[in-house]
C-alpha cells in the first residue's frame, strides 16, 4: 500500500494516464494486527489498457443465497426459480412502433413496450409473460439463465492461499489460482499471449496454461523458476489426465545476452575507439566480479586476477565458457608461480572438462575450486549488500540402459563441493540455544548450542541423492539448435542466427515435491531412431542450480 502512488505514477509513464481503467481492491485477509494504525488487509491492483482496441469480457459471481432468496421467490411447474421483469420501457419520441395494444393494455404515456409486437408474441408463445391482477404483461427471467452479478472493483470473496490449501507451495508471495483466473478470464481470450515477469511460484503461468492461453513467465530468482517448472510439469500432466490440450515449454536462461550487452561496444566508432571501449569495459567487469566475491585485486599474474582467504582468483570470459585450455593455462602458472590454491569463476564452464581436470591438477599438488558466477553480480544492490553467492560446480554421473531401439538413463552419482560458511565459524559465534545450517565441503550441517554451551552436530545429508530436487532428460539433444532473431546494423532487416547451443527438451523428468518427496533414478525407456546419438541429463539442486552432463551412445 505504501508504495501504490508510486507504482500509479510509473504506469501512467508507461500507458499514459488515459489508459487507466480501473483501480481494484483486492481483500487478501480478514484481519491484521498493525500496531499504530488500521490493519491493512487489501492489496491493490491497476488495470491498465494500451489501447482502446483492449480486450474485454464481462466476468460474472453467483448471486448470494440471500439474494436469491429475496428475489428469485417464484417456481414454475417445473420448479424453476424465476422472477418478473416489467415488459415496458421509457418512451423516446413517440414511441413508434412500440406503442400498441397488448391484451386489451396500453403502456403508460411516459413508457412504450420493451419488445415489438413480434417479439411479444413468440414470448407468449414459448410462456415466458405473466400477468399481474390488473392485466400488465410481464416476462419471467429465471435464474438459471442468469450469468450472475457482474463483479465490481471491490473483491472480497477471493481469500489467500492458506497453509491447508492444496494449492499452497510454500512460496512466500504465492497468490490464489482464482485471483488471476479473474484477471486473466477478463482481459484475454483463449490463444491469447500472457506474460508475467515477476512470476514467483507460476500461478499465472499455471491459471493461462489450463485456461488455453499462451504465456511468458520470467523472474531473476532461480527458486522461482525451478518452482514454476514443477508447478508446470503438474499442470502438464493433470491436463493430459482430464484429456485436454497442453502446451510444451522451455526454459531460456537470458544471462548471457545480458553479459553480452554488458561488454558491447558502440559500432559507429573507429576501430581503436572501439579497442579502448571494449578494454574499458572488460576492466570494469573484473572489477565488478571481484568486489561481488570479495577478493583484492592483483597484478602481477597472467591468468589470476584478485585473491581471496589465501587463494589466488581467475575470473573466465564474460561471453564464453572456461574450456580445458583455460584451465591448463592456470594450471601451467600455478606450477611456474608455485600457486597450490585456486578459485576459478565461470559463468558457464565446457561440457565434460570436470572432475577429470580438478583430478589432474590435483595429483600434482594443486586444488582447484570452479565457481558459478551468478546473475546476481550485475544487481548492484545485492553486490553492495554482500548477497551475491558463487556456488561451486557440481558433477554427475550417469549411466546409459541400451535395450533394442529403445534407452533409458540412471542417474548413479551427483557430487556436490558446495561450501557456504564454515563448522567452525558457526560453533564460534553461537549463541546459547541458538543454531545454524551450515553447508560445508559438500555437506549440510546443523550446528547447536544449548542453554549450557555444549555444542552439538547433525548432519542434513546422508546420502548424494539429498542434494538432487529435480533431474530430466533428453534423449537426442543437439537436434533442436537455438535460434534467435537479430537485426542487421547495414539493412536493418530482421535475421535468424544460431547462437551456437542448443535447446534442452525436457522429454523425461522426476522431482520432488512438498507431498512426495521420492526420487526416480533410472528413467523410463525412451524409442528412438537407431544410430549415435548425445544424451543430455540435467540436474536441479536444492539450491537451485542447474547442472548439465551429456553422454553419446549408439543405439
């Protein structure tokens, strides 16, 4: 609430001030405990049209039972409810051709009748007029015929998304299905194009999928995109167990073109500009990464850039992903400077290079930790706030079941190096009767301290399969090469380009879920054409990092 004016003010930049259609308080609690002030148990939500070429369907509610006890008293033989609609109407002009006699009545001066004589007569025919005691016709509109009443901007019959509702996941801001089905019934129509860029649990996503509508939903968290992927997944197979029309989707992740955009460089410069704009931003982007990861910078290596907690840091390419030959590169410094600790951040690191690598440099001495530069280093805000986590590199292991024309995949192993804190820090700085979750060197450990300072130790992980919330598979990746459209700096025409990757089609998966917390891990036996092929399997983890492993197989 505090921010509506705000919000109001940025729309009407955004549509014009013209374009506001409605202001709609929504009742999302019935009481709340505000101290110094009325409790606020309302939300707001702007209804905003670009243009007047909007699409609009009136949305209706069931009349309530004391409403249709006080207007819908009478029964026909059938024992329909109807009630009566007087059958005359005001009179423009003369009237014309709606003023006449009627079984021996005429309307009032002031009133014609509401229907041409045509139109009375087939209603009499079909018994849809009564007759009052002084003979004025009147028709009987019975209630199930009625729509209902249409919904006003006052919505107080929709509650929230309480902790027993089947629909609840656990999501913090997690809205009623029945909300945006209102919303979305209203301004679009089946084939229409929903979009909602702060998607959080997918109720829109969920609501438009079943309601036949197209959607785009996108959000910066990966706990709300990895939420809204199961919740789709279950909308997918709910629909097809009713018998109904789903749609396939994917999951695009845009932090690459973002990194791109970070490091372009304007083409209207010369060339040396150029050179010099590109150097500069490539200065700033290390020293972005390095104040998210709270390393010094340093400057007197070839492949190391800062430092941090007694080891060296190498910062991978913005646009690319760290291959082996990056890797052996720092290996082959480490051996020269005699560096035996090393972080290296990566926002995408080649496919296959670990463990083999960190195995290799291992055995002569050097530790290698590889880190996922998160999205997160380009909101300044949380770089600022320290929030910005860089997770380890996960790895898997899996195994292929060839049987005739047909594959399947087990997933035999998922080796996690997270590290978020230390066991030690934690029991140093606890305090009595308090405790903390700590994740240390793979393992997820609960530290307490009880009233008397005796310090105690459980351990959350017993088994690698605790760290996995979600797998999938596809079974011929490469086939579906990812496409983008850009347009062309000479002729500004718009071109199809293939960025170089492909896009992973979910064709198998197994999850978690708050109600079944089981775990498949061989999936089900997939036909395909014989020949080679790539495999790829996918891994979420309860963190919510995706990690990805491709086999090739002949079948």
């Amino acid at each position: 609430m505090a921010v509506n004016a705000h919000i109001r003010a940025c729309l009407d930049e955004v549509f014009g001030t013209g374009a506001h259609r409605n202001e709609i308080i929504w009742r999302r609690a019935n009481a709340h405990n505000d101290p110094g002030k009325f409790g606020i148990i309302t939300d707001t939500i702007h209804y905003y049209a670009k243009s007047e070429r909007n699409v609009w369907n009136d949305v209706f509610v069931p009349y309530s039972q004391e409403y249709l006890d006080s207007h819908w008293q009478q029964r026909d033989e059938t024992g329909r409810r109807y009630r009566l609609i007087p059958l005359d109407a005001p009179r423009h002009g003369n009237g014309g051709n709606l003023v006449y006699e009627w079984k021996g009545k005429w309307p009032a001066k002031s009133r014609t009748w509401a229907y041409l004589r045509e139109k009375m007569e087939e209603l009499e025919r079909e018994g849809r007029i009564a007759y009052t005691k002084t003979g004025t016709p009147c028709l009987k509109r019975y209630m199930d015929e009625t729509l209902g009443q249409p919904i006003q901007n006052l919505w107080d019959d929709i509650p929230p998304v309480n902790p027993m509702a089947i629909e609840r996941l656990g999501y913090a801001t997690q809205k009623p299905g029945a909300l945006l089905e209102r919303i979305i019934k209203a301004s679009s129509n089946e084939g229409d194009l929903i979009a909602d860029f702060f998607c959080g649990s997918g109720t829109t996503a969920a609501v438009a999928e079943k309601l036949g509508r197209k959607w785009i939903a996108s959000d910066l968290g990966k706990f709300a995109i990895h939420t809204t992927r199961k919740r789709m997944i279950g909308v997918q197979r709910q629909l097809k167990v009713e018998g109904k029309d789903y749609r396939a989707f994917e999951i695009l992740n845009l932090g690459k073109y973002e990194r791109q955009h970070y490091i372009g460089v304007n083409p209207d410069l010369r060339e040396e500009q150029k050179q010099q704009q590109l150097a500069a931003k490539e200065t700033a982007f290390l020293e972005l990464i390095l104040r998210a990861y709270r390393a010094e910078k340093v400057a007197q290596f070839a492949c190391f850039h800062g430092k941090k907690a007694g080891r060296l840091v190498a910062v991978g390419p913005v646009n690319l992903p760290v291959t082996r030959l990056f890797v052996e590169e720092i290996i082959l410094e480490c051996r020269k400077q005699h560096v035996t600790k090393v972080d290296i951040l990566g926002f995408e690191f080649e496919m296959g290079l670990f463990p083999n690598v960190l195995d290799e440099a291992r055995a002569i001495g050097i530790d290698i930790a590889p880190k996922y530069i998160p999205a997160e280093v380009f909101d300044r805000r949380a770089v600022e706030k320290n929030q910005v986590v860089f997770h380890d590199v996960s790895f898997i292991e899996v195994k292929p079941h060839i049987k005739g024309n047909t594959v399947a995949v087990e997933l035999t192993d998922f080796s996690v190096f997270y590290s978020q804190d230390s066991i030690a820090n934690a029991e140093a700085t606890l305090k009595d009767k308090q405790s903390k979750i700590v994740v240390e060197k793979g393992q997820i450990v609960r530290v307490s301290k009880d009233k008397g300072g005796v310090i105690s130790r459980e351990q959350l992980t017993q088994h690698w399969t605790d760290w996995i919330d979600y797998w999938s598979v596809d079974f011929d990746f490469e086939n579906k090469r990812e496409i983008i459209r850009v347009q062309s700096l000479e002729t500004g025409e718009w071109e199809e380009q293939w960025t170089g990757d492909y896009i992973f089609e979910n064709e198998w998966q197994s999850f978690r879920t708050k109600k079944d917390r089981s775990l498949k891990l061989i999936s089900v036996f997939q036909e395909v054409i014989p020949g080679r092929r790539k495999i790829a399997v996918k891994v979420v983890d309860i963190f919510g990092n995706d990690t990805m492993a491709i086999v090739e197989v002949r079948v």
